[in-house]
C-alpha cells in the first residue's frame, strides 16, 4: 500500500518519514514552497527537497574515491574532477583551467580588477569572498589563529606564521640578494 501525503498530496511507497520530515520544515500555500528555517520560496517542489538539505545536513551524494558527500548531485561531479584531474573549464585571458565552474569565475577578478565583496566597516572591497571575511577580524576583534607555543593569537594566518619564525622556530627564509642578511618577515627586505 502507498502512502497519501496530507499536505501535498504526493502517493508514494516508500520513504514517507523523509516526505513528512520536508513538511516539518517548509509549508505549501498557492502553488508556493516556502522554508520555515529560512525566507527561501520557490514553485519547484525539487528545488525545494535540495534547499531543505542545507538545514537537514543530508548529504545525499557520496564521493565513491573519499569520504567526502554533496547536498547536491551537480557539486558530487565537480568534486569527482579533483580526483581525476579533468579541468574542463579555462580562462580566455590567461592558461589557467579549474575543475568547477564558479573558480573560474571567481578568477576572471583577476583580470577585470573588479572587487564584488565589500567591508560594511571601512572603504575596502575584495575581489574574494574569503579575504573579505578574513578582513572582518579587524573590525570584530576576532584572533581566530592561536600559537601553539604559547598563548598569542592573531587576526591573520600571515601574523601567527611570522611570531612561529621570530620567536619558536628561529626560520628566516627571506635573505638579501646584496648581502648575508636573512629575515623571518618578506617585509624587512626592503
């Protein structure tokens, strides 16, 4: 016997826990899916299935070369392409080639200098969404990078790699081309 959801309507055989799952998170009204966890609307009831995992944490989609698993079926294929090595996507500017579409895209900054992501704080913007938020740590306070030496911590990955140099590991791979003089920090070069 199959099962007649009393929300949609759907008649299915199986996976009617999942199906009631969905309803608990989102509602239908006028041909409209919309997420209770969120403000995501759609008309797709699919579209719908696929944003609901986002809250749920179902990752349907397992990588059968490494652990990783994909909310979606299309981000499964791009990673699949790591292991391979396939990078079918290139840059008409440049020899560069990646394995997914949106690095790609996330590179053409490079060569159209523009700098989508903007701090709210100051006048700064940045061509990346991950030094944007890397920036945000000045504002915030934030020291998310911790020495495991001691107790410093920094705003930057870059600050906590050269207190690692200057005070625990003694490195100083920058040297003078002119001189013997070698430096834990590329700036001391000048």
């Amino acid at each position: 016997h199959s099962f007649q959801c009393p929300f949609c309507s759907l008649c299915m055989i199986s996976c009617a826990a999942s199906h009631e799952q969905d309803h608990s998170l989102m509602f239908v009204e006028g041909g409209l899916y919309s997420c209770r966890q969120c403000t995501y609307v759609t008309k797709n009831s699919g579209n719908m299935r696929r944003h609901l995992r986002k809250h749920t944490g179902e990752r349907p989609f397992q990588c059968h070369l490494c652990p990783a698993a994909f909310f979606r079926d299309s981000h499964l294929a791009g990673h699949i392409r790591t292991h391979t090595g396939e990078r079918p996507y290139s840059c008409d500017v440049c020899s560069a080639s990646f394995s997914q579409r949106s690095n790609l895209k996330k590179h053409m900054h490079t060569h159209t200098g523009e700098r989508p992501f903007c701090c709210d704080h100051c006048n700064k913007s940045f061509s990346h969404k991950k030094n944007l938020v890397r920036h945000m740590c000045i504002h915030t306070g934030e020291r998310p990078f911790s020495c495991d030496c001691c107790s410093a911590s920094f705003s930057q990955k870059s600050g906590l790699v050269v207190h690692k140099r200057r005070l625990h590991t003694g490195e100083r791979p920058f040297s003078c081309d002119h001189c013997n003089a070698s430096f834990s920090d590329k700036s001391k070069l000048t």
